[in-house]
C-alpha cells in the first residue's frame, strides 16, 4: 500500500511539472485563434440531447435501435425555440464493434441536425453512471429513477488496463479524422466529468492520452473537456489543453455568474455544458439572462421526457413512477408539449426564435 502510494504521488507530481502553464501536449489553439473563432458563433443556446427512445449511448446509436424518427422529430422541437447546438454523447464500443457503419449513422444523424440548423457538440468518454458497458439489448428504465441505464465509457476496467487503450486511441483518432473537418459540428468535448464515480485524479492518464490523440489529429473545430468539481490536477489539465473553457454548473443564478466571472480570468471562450435543475434553483428564467449577458453558451441538461428518466432528480427516485409536480430535467414531452410554456417563451426571447 505504501508503495502504492508512493508512486501514485509521484504521478501527480510528475503530472503538474508536465502541465505547467504554456505547457501543450498537442496543437492547443491559442487565446486568440478560440476567440477569433468565437466571434463567429451565435450565441450558443441548446440541450444535452439523446432520443426518449434510447436508455443510453448504447441504445441511441447500435444499429438495431438507432431512431432517426424520433430525432429528427425530436431536433425540431428544439429548433421551434431556437435552440442552434446539442451536446450529444457518443461510445467507444459501437465503434469498436463497427466503425464505418458507425460513420454513417453519425452522419445520419449529423443530416437531421443540419436540416433543423442544430451544430452538434460531441462527447467522446464519459465517467457518469453504470460501469461495465455492453452492446446488445439494454435494460428497461428502472421506474421512476434517474438514469437507470446510462453506461460508462470506457468504464473501470478498461480505465485502468492501457493495454486496452489501443482501441480508445483508435476511435478517438478515428472519429476525429472522419469529422474533423465538418462544419456541422460545433466541437469536440473529449471526456466527460472525468473525476466522477470515485475516479477522482486516477483518471488522468487516459484523460492525458485523451488530449494526446485528439491534438495529433487537430480538427478544425475546439477541443475540450470540462470542469465540473474542484479537482486541482485534472481541471488543470483540461483549462491548460482545452482549446476553449467549458463547464457544468447547477447552482442558482449567482453562483453561476460568480463561476463566469472567475472562468473569464483564463481568457478563452465559455461554453457551460450542463446545467438546469430546476429543483435546485437552476432554471432558463434565472440562468440564461446569465448566459447571454456574458455571450457564455448555455446547454441544459435533457430535451425530451423519455427513457433515462430525467425528469426525476439524482437523489430522489419515486419508485411509484408519477411524474414529479416539478420536473429535474428535460423541456418537452414526446409529444412536443412543453413542462412549463412561461420555461419556452424565455428561450425564445433569449434566441431571438419569432
């Protein structure tokens, strides 16, 4: 154990001697080729997006159960209130299973967004929720529970074996070479909250490799990866490679300004790529007047009431599976009614939508 620990410390020492300031592993963008490219984008307004038919990653892209119906449906509401970008996860283990017919739903889908005026923020790995990811038929959604069926990616296992790495690298290098230069996406968020699931500073070798192989291809569009808890060692990692600054945040209006306000000091765009809880004081009619007073982009967690259940908050499951008086997450019903219309009239009023 206390060799263990030995080296451990030894890794994050080395790690913050790697990463010191100006350090880059890559082709990091400078301040102000991000802000040059900022310049040109509207204010960013949009949602974390997965079809109410998908459960998960898995789901919404293995070939059996990929839903272009349902999204393009499902983008237009988006678009009715001017929403113009998405945040869309993506897994390593459709790739590995099949890349290029992977490349042609991603482009699929890619199409329906385009056609609806929606760019597409992608996310390659994820440390949120349920390890052990598998291909094939997911589970039913646990009533009334949050994200019951949300998976890892690459998960534990892999994390921590880089003799697997091997096919990560492939498919970040793979997915990257294929869009890299398409300008239907707006960018590249390459691992999200990293440090989750007791992770903590563990992550940060593949983290590290993340940026390594995403900067040797260099896409046209900003990488990044984003802060979401005080982790010293891998927010410095992601503010000193990130070509532009994201985050997540679901705290009430004030502390989201006091989060924009510090963020700022780092000089680059702020994109915030999670937020809105609405039991939480994280709501559109507090928050996006925020966003757009900063021009910070603003994507909420959860467009559509559907299968991961995230109109029910993280720590509060109902088992009964009523529909809480006061919705976690999400905007629309399947149907494209709306939770709370004073909620779309904001947005809107904020995006400029007639």
């Amino acid at each position: 154990m206390l060799r263990f620990c030995t080296v451990y410390a030894f890794l994050c020492f080395s790690l913050l001697t790697i990463l010191s300031p100006g350090s880059a592993i890559g082709q990091r963008w400078t301040a102000q080729q991000a802000n040059d490219w900022y310049k040109t984008q509207p204010f960013l307004v949009g949602a974390n997006f997965i079809p109410s038919t998908a459960i998960n990653q898995l789901e919404m892209w293995q070939a059996d159960t990929f839903d272009p119906t349902t999204i393009d449906r499902e983008l237009g509401f988006a678009a009715s209130i001017g929403m113009n970008c998405m945040r869309v996860f993506l897994h390593n283990l459709v790739w590995e299973q099949d890349a290029e017919a992977y490349k042609k739903r991603i482009d699929q889908f890619l199409q329906i967004a385009d056609k609806h005026h929606i760019k597409i923020m992608f996310v390659l790995f994820d440390s949120c929720w349920n390890d052990e990811p598998k291909l094939g038929k997911q589970p039913a959604p646990v009533t009334g529970k949050h994200n019951s069926g949300w998976v890892r990616g690459p998960g534990t296992k892999r994390l921590f074996d880089s003799r697997t790495w091997g096919g990560l690298e492939q498919y970040t290098k793979g997915v990257l070479a294929a869009f890299g230069k398409d300008k239907r996406i707006l960018a590249w968020d390459l691992f999200n909250e990293p440090t989750n699931s007791g992770y903590n500073d563990a992550v940060l070798p593949l983290l590290t490799k993340t940026f390594t192989w995403a900067q040797s291809v260099r896409p046209s569009q900003p990488i990044t990866a984003g802060q979401w808890h005080d982790h010293p060692l891998s927010n410095k990692l992601m503010f000193d490679q990130s070509d532009i600054i994201t985050f997540h945040n679901y705290l009430e209006a004030e502390k989201l300004e006091a989060q924009i306000l510090e963020l700022q000091k780092l000089g680059r765009p702020l994109i915030c790529t999670e937020y809105m809880a609405r039991t939480r004081n994280s709501t559109f009619q507090t928050c996006l007047p925020v966003f757009k007073k900063y021009k910070v982009g603003a994507i909420n967690w959860g467009l559509v009431k559907g299968k991961t259940n995230t109109i029910y908050a993280w720590d509060a499951p109902m088992l009964s599976g009523e529909e809480p008086k006061v919705w976690f997450h999400d905007i629309f019903r399947p149907d494209g009614s709306v939770f709370d219309a004073e909620e779309t009239a904001v947005i809107k009023d904020m995006t400029g939508k007639k």
